[in-house]
C-alpha cells in the first residue's frame, strides 16, 4: 500500500488507501485511537492510518468486503453490519462479501460481543463510511468524465450520466478515488430513503453453515495437534492436595499429565476473569478417546479450600468464603437476609408512612435458581505457544480481554498475541470468560506443542459460570379505594443482587423504596443473557398483574395507566427508562394479540412488558395444560428497538428468545448440594424439547425514526412473567418460584 494524504488528520476515524493491485480500502476506526507507526507498517498498513476496528474494501471486480470486528455467535451482525454500508454505498447486498475479523490489537478496539450493542455503535459509523467512499467515487468519475458531479447517480455498484448516457461500474474508479481525501462533511440518508435497511436478508453464512465447512473452533486441526483435558475439583470449595498419574501415563496415546496454576496468586484479575478452580490436571494425548480414559484412571486427592480474596480490577476485591455450599442452605440464608434492612438504592416520598397507613399490603417473594448456559458447541480452544509468541483460535466474545490476560500470565507482550476468532456455536455470556483459552495456552507452553482444549459437557455443567440465584420480595400499600399508594421492592442473590432500582415502577409512583443484599459465595457466576433483567422482569411483571387482579383492573391498562403517569408527571430525575416507548409495546401487543377481544375471552393468556439494554419488549403468550404438560399455543411479541435494520435477523431473535425463555422458565435448574452440582448433562439438565416450542410466534416492530438499539438480549426478560401470568389463567394458582414445572400438577 502507498500513502495517499499525508495531511490527513491522524485523529480522524476514515482512512483511505490503495490496495495492492488496485482498488480502495477505506477503514474505520471506533474511537480513534491511534496506534505506533511501527506497529502499523509491520502490519502492512499505512503509518498514517489511525487503529481501525471495522474497513471496506472496493475492488476492481466491484465487490464490497467488509471485515466485522464483533465476534459472531448467532446474533448476525455478519450480515447486519455490511447492510449499514451497503445502503449508503449505494451498492448491491449481492455483491457484499463478509469475513470475521481476527484480533488485532493495531487494528482493532473494541472486539466484544455481549450487551446487545454492535448495531447500536456501529450505526453510524458504517453508514459514514459507506457514504463516504460512494462520494469518494463520485469524484473520482467526475474527474475522469470531466463532467459535474451533480449529473452523477449511482445504483447497484454502478456510476452514471444520464446526459452522456455513460455508466461504469464502482470498481472502475476505484483506485482513482483511494487518492483522493477523504471527504469532511458527509450527509447520511434520511430513514425514509433506505431502500436495503429493513429488509430481511438471509444469513450471509447460512450456506456455509448447512454445508458443514469449517466455521467453529471445534473445526480446527493443524498437523501435530495434540489434544488436551483438565481434571478439576468435583466441587465448589475444594482445591487440589496431590495425585497421582502412574497409570494414566502409561495409556495408549498419551503424552504427558501435568498441573498447572491457571493465574499467579497475585495476579490481578481483569473484567471476565475467574479462578474459581485455579489449580487443574492437564491430560495430554493424542486423541480426545485417550484422554477421556486417562482421564478416568487419574488417581486424585482433593481437599477443601480455604477462604481467599479475588484481587479485581480498580481495586475491587472480593472474598470467596471457604465451605462447600448447598442449594437448600442458599434459599435459607435468602430467607433470612430479607427479613434484615437492605441497602437502600432508591427511595422516593415516603414509602414508610405510606405502608404504615395503609388498609391492605400485598407482599409476594419470588425465587430463581442458578442456571447453566448450556452452549451447544463445547467448550474449546487451539493454541500453540512458541517461545514468546501465542498463537490462540477459538470462541470468545471479548478477545483482547483474554490477550491481556495471557500476556500478564506470560509475562509478554500482547502484540505478541495472535487470536484467530471462530464463529461461536452459542454464548450467552457464557464464552465472555476466557479461562478456558488461558488453561489451553498454558498447557501447550508446558507440553512444547501445538494443543487442542476441550470441555466435555460435564465439565461445562459441573464447573462452569452460572446464572445467579436470586430472590425478590415485591410489596404494595393499598388505600381503603384499592389505589395503590406504594410499593416496596428487595432483592438480592447469591452472590448478587438482580435489582434494577430506577428501572419502571419507579418513576410512576409517588412512594417508592428499593432495597438490596447479596450472599457471598464461591460458585462461580456471570452474565447470562440479559444479565439480572432476566429475572428482574420475572418478579416485576408477576407482581404487577397480581396487584392488578386485586385493583380490578386489566393487566395491560393498569401497566399503561402507570406508564402514563410516568410520563405525564414522572417522579425523580433518575428513571432509566422512555416511558412512552413502553407505552407503545404494550399498545402493539394489545393490538396485534387482540387483547380484550371477545373472540379470545376463553383463551388462557398472560402479558409482560420489560425495558432493558435500550429496547422495549413485550409479549402476550397463549397456552393451556394438559395431563400436566405445558403446550404453549402462542407467542405474540412486540419490540421497539429503533430502526430494525435486518427483519429477517431480527425476527429471528426474537422467536430464539421467546423458545429459550420459556424453556429456562419451565425447566431450568442448577443446584448444588455439598458443593457439587445435582446436574452433570442433558439427563439430568432439563432443556426445552422440540415438541414443547411454541406452536406459533408473532413478531411485531414498532415502526420508528429511533436509532438502532439493543435486540439480542431485551425480547427474553418478558417472557418469563408472561408464561407465569399465562399458567396462572391456566391453572388458578401463581407462580412465585422457578422452574414453574414444579408447581405444575
């Protein structure tokens, strides 16, 4: 590549430069953030190009490349992402081509997936850039045609004149327009010119993934690969004392059994880390079938650990108490630590005088246990570390968080850290802590080879990050009229609490008090899609429709009408939450459901509506329960989350959402007794069946000018208090306590 503008500004975050052979690349980068010269002409990129984290590429052949830095693991950001260019560029979709970005630390900020944020940030960005090079080739045809830009158009990658009648196509100028600067002021589409965004578009890996070509980690070989399994403790609260592998080396295929100590005692942990079982038997073989055996003749001895401090980022230190926990001694210590004060997160009025005044006080307690993420592909990692230089490939949702870490655990530096990003065969949250990739580079440090990592299911069940368990207890003051005057909520968990304090009904009532606790504990737990909203909305939504029951009011009026208040005349400053967009889900849900309707009166159907990472969802569900089975008849959804720019991917989500909350609903469960897990497989961990999905799913978008928001996560909260609502219609009875199977008779 040559220079093309050494005047350019280094702080700008569009780039422009020749491609080998022709062509342009315009890259951009997310925070502009540059990095060293030398860094970046290593890297085979220009020493004025600031760090890029996304580039288009125009090649002569007119075709638009685009590499996504964002991890894929089924959200389809593959796809979306490219759309956002193709629609300024003015090009084709057809023509679009998507790879999967590896980690670079030059190139690349922010590699994360999780929060529900790609669309979100790379909105405008993308569009810019694509605006931007489709302005860049206007010029670029001007000056060649010597004519006025203002007599070019553009469509479907091609460049024309309706006074010469000449036409070309994109890539004809393309390596004319990579010397040109890169244009200043550029003007965005108006929502209402999008001719791509908001159509539905198939997954541009859909093919390769029904093909079976090689896309996951577990896909991965290189010639002298060995592969890798660790034995760790059979319980939270034990740690190694000693073994013995006698045996074990002396089987068919295997190389070598060693331990190691995944991070250094002092060793600093960072957003994602966890050492919950940091000292693990590494089996080294070559063959998964040799290893699994080795594995079994492992003669091992373990012992209970003693109470330690996690040291955490910024100084945040937590302690992991000693002792081998249990489930029926969580739900006691809950018990008993909502019946003390609470922090106190938020208070509004006065909500003491309120309930002290009251005629009536509704007060319910809702439970969830821990939940396992399940990911179908199983957990694993390539890596091969030569001397100083690490080479990792793999499934990871927050890549340069694990290259920090494996460059501290080494004591190298990260540029030294190749990642190779593998789609993700499911995550959740789940494939945002790194350990596993971590455990895998320090085994083939020690073994001096190439090695292969992976957990078998039972390994990922037993000793894996799990949803939280969590407890909420709602209370509501009533006058001598049924007027609700105020409302109380604690919650807390093992070892968190779900409470979300400015989150709606607050901001809607006048008296208001939200409390928090928290046990400390050594399972390890993390995020989980949709992370304490997931349960929050459970609680929350149950409670509102058994409050509204009792007021005689309907469910979706008695939402609406604190909804209003909310935004007529809200109370505090601090309300996370647009009142009128949560509104206007619940009034598509009304409606698209038919809702109220006399044809529908005999049906049994619950609702809730929840707001969380920017985006508004709410769900009617219609079921009935035979011979105790649940059969869900429908599902209707309603989203707002801004402009969608993909239906078909969106849709998809959704209905993903709506399956996988009503499974965990039902079904989901991880408890511990003494320490060790009661669910080892899918034998034993109940998962939602094919026969038990929804028979039908409506998916409705509020149609709106709002910027993309959050769409992975925000359809799942709701549906657990609408299958709660919905079985409560079914069978008269509530349900305060997950999974809801177990009050099914």
């Amino acid at each position: 590549m040559k220079k093309t503008n050494e005047n350019y500004s280094r702080r700008s975050f569009l780039k422009v430069s020749s491609l080998t052979g022709g062509g342009l690349m315009l890259g951009i980068s997310w925070f502009a953030s540059a990095k060293s010269e030398e860094t970046l002409k290593a890297l085979g990129a220009e020493p004025t190009w600031e760090q890029l984290t996304s580039y288009i590429k125009i090649t002569p052949d007119n075709v638009v490349k685009i590499f996504s830095p964002n991890p894929e693991f089924g959200q389809n950001v593959m796809t979306s992402l490219p759309m956002l260019i193709a629609e300024e560029l003015d090009i084709d979709f057809k023509s679009v081509q998507v790879e999967q970005a590896n980690y670079s630390l030059a190139l690349y900020n922010r590699q994360f997936t999780g929060g529900s944020q790609s669309i979100r940030q790379a909105w405008k960005l993308l569009r810019t850039a694509g605006a931007s090079a489709r302005q860049m080739i206007l010029t670029a045809a001007s000056q060649e045609w010597n004519v006025p830009i203002a007599e070019l158009t553009t469509a479907n990658g091609m460049v024309m004149n309706s006074f010469s009648g000449k036409s070309a196509t994109y890539g004809s100028f393309a390596t004319a327009a990579s010397k040109l600067p890169v244009p200043k002021d550029i003007v965005l589409k108006g929502n209402k010119n999008f001719k791509l965004l908001g159509t539905p578009q198939k997954n541009v890996e859909g093919p390769k993934i029904v093909k079976g070509q090689p896309l996951f980690g577990m896909d991965y070989q290189v010639p002298g690969m060995l592969i890798a399994m660790t034995e760790r403790p059979p319980a939270f609260g034990m740690r190694l004392k000693s073994f013995d592998a006698t045996a074990a080396k002396r089987m068919p295929g295997i190389v070598d059994i060693f331990p190691i100590q995944v991070y250094e005692p002092t060793q600093k942990l960072a957003m994602f880390d966890t050492r919950t079982f940091n000292e693990v038997i590494a089996v080294v073989g070559k063959t998964t079938w040799d290893v699994m055996n080795a594995r079994k003749a492992l003669k091992v001895v373990w012992e209970n650990a003693p109470e330690t401090k996690e040291l955490g980022m910024g100084g945040r230190d937590t302690i992991v108490p000693a002792g081998l926990e249990s489930t029926t001694k969580h739900y006691a210590q809950m018990l008993e630590m909502d019946k003390k004060p609470g922090r106190v997160e938020r208070k509004d009025g006065d909500p003491e005088k309120a309930f002290a005044e009251a005629k009536h006080v509704i007060e319910r307690t809702y439970t969830a246990p821990f939940l396992a993420h399940n990911i179908m592909e199983p957990t694993n990692t390539f890596a091969h570390v030569q001397g100083d230089k690490v080479k990792i490939v793999g499934p990871i949702q927050g890549p340069d968080m694990v290259a920090t870490t494996v460059a501290t655990r080494l004591g190298i530096p990260k540029e030294n850290i190749e990642i190779q990003l593998a789609r993700m065969g499911g995550g959740f949250g789940r494939r945002a802590y790194g350990h596993y990739m971590l455990e895998a580079v320090l085994i083939s440090k020690q073994a001096n080879a190439p090695v292969k990592l992976i957990y078998k299911r039972e390994d990922d069940v037993s000793a894996g990050i799990y949803r939280p368990t969590y407890q909420m207890t709602y209370r509501a003051a009533f006058d001598e009229n049924k007027r609700l005057t105020a409302m109380h909520i604690k919650g807390g968990g093992v070892p968190e609490s779900p409470l979300h304090a400015n989150r709606f009904p607050a901001g809607a009532l006048d008296n208001y008090l939200a409390e928090s606790w928290a046990i400390l504990s050594n399972i390890t737990i993390g995020a989980f899609r949709a992370p304490r909203s997931n349960f929050n909305a459970a609680a929350e939504q149950s409670f509102l429709d058994e409050i509204s029951e009792y007021m005689g009011k309907d469910p979706i009026a008695f939402r609406l009408e604190l909804l209003q208040r909310a935004k007529d005349n809200p109370v505090g400053k601090s309300n996370d939450y647009d009142a009128a967009r949560y509104m206007g889900v619940l009034e598509l849900v009304r409606d698209k459901s038919g809702w109220g309707k006399p044809e529908n009166a005999g049906k049994k159907r619950g609702v809730s509506a929840y707001f969380c990472h920017n985006s508004y969802a709410a769900q009617v569900i219609d079921l009935h329960v035979k011979d105790g089975q649940v059969m869900v008849d429908q599902v209707t959804s309603a989203l707002d989350c801004g402009v969608v720019v993909n239906p078909e991917g969106a849709k998809n989500m959704a209905e993903g959402a709506a399956i996988d909350g009503i499974g965990n609903a039902l079904f989901g469960r991880l408890s511990l007794t003494d320490g060790r897990t009661d669910q080892k497989n899918f034998d034993t961990y109940r998962m939602i069946r094919h026969n038990e999905a929804p028979k039908k799913i409506d998916v409705h978008f509020v149609q709106n000018e709002v910027d993309p928001t959050g769409l992975g996560e925000p359809p799942f909260p709701p549906i657990f208090g609408a299958m709660a609502n919905a079985l409560y219609k079914a069978t008269g009875k509530r349900f305060y306590k997950q999974p809801f199977m177990d009050d099914i008779s």
